[in-house]
C-alpha cells in the first residue's frame, strides 16, 4: 500500500487552479466577440446568442469547481521530463476542457439533477444547449495547435492530434460499455478484466492523454509515451475505483456536505468493480437480490441502504482498495527510471497518491 509522501498535495493543485483558469480562458473567452471570435464568417455573427448558447454555459459550469487534476498531471510530467514550460503549458487546456465537456453530455445520459452540489447543466439551460456546448468542448480546446504552430514542430503537432483522436474514440467506447451494463441491456454482468477495460477507456483515457501529450510535447520516444500513458491510465481507473467506493463507504451527511448525491450509483445501477467483486463473492440468493435492487434504478434509501450492505458484507471494498493500490504501485515502477530526481517527479509521486487514498 502506497505511504503519503511528506507533501501537501491538495495545497499543490489548488495553487494551480488559477494559472489553469487562466490558460483556459485564453482559447475559450467568457465572452466571445469580433476581436477574439476565431471562426471566418461572410455575415453578421450574433455574438450575444453564441455567448448564451457556448461560452456563458461552459464557465457556469466551469466555475462549478472540480479538482482539475488532469491539467495538473500533464504540467507534472512535462516539468518532470524538462520540458519547456513556456512553449508547452497551454496545452493543459486540451484534457480539461474535453473532460468537462464528457461530464456535460454524460449528466444529461444519466439524467442527473445535480453536478458537484449544483444544477446540472442541462437543467439549468436545457438539454439542446447543454448538448452542443458539451459537444463544442471537444473541440474548442484544439485551437491551442494552431496558434503554437510557430513554436511546437509541425510532426509533433500531428502526434498531438493523433493522440486526441485516439483517445476520444476509446472514451466513447468506454461510455458504451458503462450505459449498456448499467442498464442491463445484455442481461450479463462485467467480470473484473471487462470492468477494468471500460474504466481505461471511460476514466482513465484522458489522464493517458495528458501523459502520453505531455509525453509528445517533451520529445520522448513512443515507448516512453507508453509507459508514461500506462501509468496516467493506472492512477485514471484508481481514481474511478476510489470514487466508486466513496458512494459506498461515505455517509449520506458527509456526502451533502460536499453535494453529492447519497447512494447515487446504486439507484443508477452501476456496475462498479465492488459490485462486480460482491457477484462473485455472495450467495446466489443475495447476489439475485443485489442485482434486483440495481436494476430497478431505486430512490428508495432502504433499499439502497440494503444494497450497500450487501457490497460490505461480501469484502468486495477491501479487493477493490487493493486492485486500486495495486495498479498505481506497479505502473509507477515502470517510469520511477525514466524520471530524474526532482522536486516535479516527488509531487507527481505524492500526486499519484493521493488520487488513490482521497477521502472525498
């Protein structure tokens, strides 16, 4: 099990928060006109609606909050392999900016009412507008290869692209497979391997690339950007694992405090590695009746009370901790080498930590 460095880590990215805002701010302004609007046009643009409709949704739901770990992971690794910073820290903007443009459209595939404490996007502008704005955020971040043309090499801008494209396609595998278990379509359950695959397409896809961009932008080789996409992935699907067992093993006041919803991934019927660990691990007849209260989409607190019990009875939480623990460890040997000793490669470690042992 992985010991906490002696490094304030939460102080770390919370430090970053505004240089990331910032970066973010200069390829999607929080108010687009003639002056920065990078689209020809042969008419009269109306600003107003475009701003109502992309850039007014998109920092409503910025200024939502969100760890913003993604950014952050790509600066650790581009520093921690020398790259320079000046020429490459906008591109933080690409993970990011996609990521919560998948967190937009997935609130309105789930139907949520809340994100992070607050009204979902589409339930506040609806969901045509929440739909394009989230769909525009897949795209409005790649701006940042055409204005470093002059700075980055022109192979190494088409690496970049390729690595987004690839990694775009594998999320929405990854949502595939999510959608399709956790509505039952099949009428088959994940086993632990399928799980593990989903979540690397689903969660641990844009922490790849932002390792494997990092990777490209340094200069490092293909078996490097390997490694380094292998490890981003690793601490991806622990991050998401972790996150799962949060929704189990956090109390329903400990969970408003933070606004997240109690027990939401039960009534969602989520297969989760925990509940795929606590199929394996119960009885057929308690194992029947899980699968019952997951596939029923359930408000009701009893009965995801019931549920949650059932995943702590099997020890399903404990297996999940140490697949969690043991994938950051492993991955993380593999590019120990690869790092010089500095102060980035100590709060990339603490960094890969802390997604693993975080409380809320």
């Amino acid at each position: 099990m992985f010991i906490m460095s002696n490094v304030d880590i939460i102080k770390f990215i919370e430090g970053k928060k505004n240089f990331i805002e910032n970066t973010i701010e200069k390829y999607v302004p929080k108010e687009i006109n003639k002056s920065n609007f990078r689209s020809k046009s042969n008419y009269k643009v109306d600003f107003e609606a475009i701003n109502y409709g992309i850039s007014k949704p998109l920092w409503n739901f910025l200024g939502y909050g969100g760890k913003r770990w993604r950014p952050v992971l790509f600066l650790l690794i581009s520093e921690a392999l020398g790259s320079n910073m000046e020429k490459v820290s906008d591109f933080l903007v690409i993970p990011e900016i996609a990521h919560n443009g998948t967190i937009v459209i997935d609130d309105i595939e789930d139907n949520a009412e809340l994100r992070r404490g607050k009204p979902a996007l589409h339930k506040v502008y609806g969901e045509d507008i929440a739909i394009n704005c989230g769909n525009a955020m897949y795209f409005l971040p790649l701006q940042v290869v055409e204005d470093k043309k002059n700075d980055i090499p022109i192979d190494t801008l088409f690496r970049v692209y390729s690595i987004y494209l690839e990694e775009m396609r594998n999320l929405h595998y990854g949502q595939a497979l999510d959608i399709t278990w956790h509505k039952g379509i099949l009428k088959k359950e994940p086993t632990v391997e399928e799980y593990l695959q989903m979540t690397a397409f689903k969660t641990g896809t844009l922490a790849r690339m932002a390792a494997r961009l990092a990777v490209a932008l340094s200069g490092g080789s293909e078996i490097v950007e390997s490694k380094f996409g292998n490890f981003a992935e690793s601490i991806g699907i622990a991050f998401q694992i972790q996150d799962d067992l949060l929704d189990i093993i956090t109390s329903e006041k400990e969970r408003e405090a933070f606004g997240k919803s109690y027990g939401n991934d039960i009534s969602e019927g989520k297969r989760s590695l925990a509940v795929i660990y606590s199929m394996m691990n119960l009885s057929k007849e308690k194992k029947d009746r899980l699968i019952k209260i997951l596939n029923s989409h359930t408000t009701d607190k009893k009965s995801i009370e019931e549920a949650i019990n059932l995943i702590k009875e099997s020890g399903a939480i404990e297996l999940s901790k140490g697949v969690a623990n043991k994938l950051v460890i492993e991955s993380w040997n593999q590019i120990d080498s690869e790092l010089k000793d500095s102060e980035a490669k100590l709060y990339l470690k603490a960094f890969s930590e802390f997604l693993v042992n975080r409380k809320i």
